[in-house]
C-alpha cells in the first residue's frame, strides 16, 4: 500500500482505529467477564458503550470522506487484545489477575491515546475541523478511562492483590 499524503495517511490511520475499535468491542465483554471486582467490571462495561459510539464516530468521518472503514486490520490491538487473554487464561489468584486486567486496558487505552492525538493532529492540518472536535472527545474520554482505571488500581485492585499474595512471595 502506497501512503503518499497526509489525507491517505489520515485515512489509513482511521480504517486502523476502526479495526481497533471494533476488536475492543468485542474484547471488552471477555475482560468484564473475568473481572472478580464488580467496580472493575462495571468500568469495563462502562466504557464498551463508550467504545461504541467511537466506533460510530469513526464510521461517521469515513462515510463523510467517501471511504469505506474495512481493509485494515489494527496489529497492533490484536497484539494488546492476545496479551489481555493471557491474563484471562492464566492460573492467578482472583485480584492478581484483576490488576493483570488493569494492566492490560491500560494499554490498550495508552495506544489510543497515542492514535486519537495524531488523528487530532492530522484532521487540524487538513483543515477537518468537525474530524478533529471528534478526536479530540474521543481523546478526552480515553484520557478518562486511563484515569479511571489508575484510580481503581492504586485505590483497591493493586493493594488487594498484594494483600493475597502468598506470604513467601512478599
């Protein structure tokens, strides 16, 4: 594939965060399921609606640039998403493997920070304002989640797994 301009860069970058997206959706539900803490849970089912109307909106812009969002597919979230089922699949104690779901969401949640920002970044320049309003309430409500997730480690997930370690790994 041949990427010579900023718009086709703009538009790749969109079909990559649509298979992002998409695939969160479907891996959310699974990270909610395997979550012992019903506050971990619920942040996870919270932020799948959130991760919905992403979706939408990514299709939104795509369909105002006549493109269509399949094509792509977001390594990089397949990646994230196979490191999120090992947590799941792995033999841990029940709030050791809530922090190891904290730890997988959180980045996923830093790659689209990251991917929003330049989506940001790259709609200003083009001249895509109402694209780049988007991206920037889709960056503020992963900033937010991010936040989310680090106060619900570092005020229960985290100490909690560490209270039942085994006393020989302490």
């Amino acid at each position: 594939m041949k990427i010579n301009t900023l718009e086709e860069l703009y538009v790749d970058q969109l079909r990559d965060m649509h298979s992002a997206e998409k695939q969160l959706t479907k891996a959310l539900p699974k990270l909610a399921k395997a979550a012992s803490s019903p506050e971990l849970r619920k942040a996870f089912e919270s932020h799948l609606k959130v991760t919905q109307e992403h979706l939408k909106r990514i299709d939104g812009i795509l369909t105002n640039l006549k493109k269509k969002p399949g094509g792509k597919v977001c390594e990089a979230t397949v990646g994230l998403v196979e490191e999120g089922t090992e947590i799941i699949d792995a033999e841990a104690e029940e709030t050791v493997r809530d922090a190891g779901l904290i730890v997988a969401a959180q980045k996923v949640e830093h790659y689209e920070i990251a991917s929003y920002g330049c989506l940001r970044a790259h709609a200003t320049i083009l001249g895509r304002n109402s694209d780049a309003r988007l991206h920037e309430k889709t960056l503020e409500e992963e900033k937010e989640a991010d936040r989310a997730l680090t106060e619900l480690a570092t005020r229960a997930v985290n100490p909690m797994a560490n209270a039942e370690a085994a006393p020989s790994t302490k």
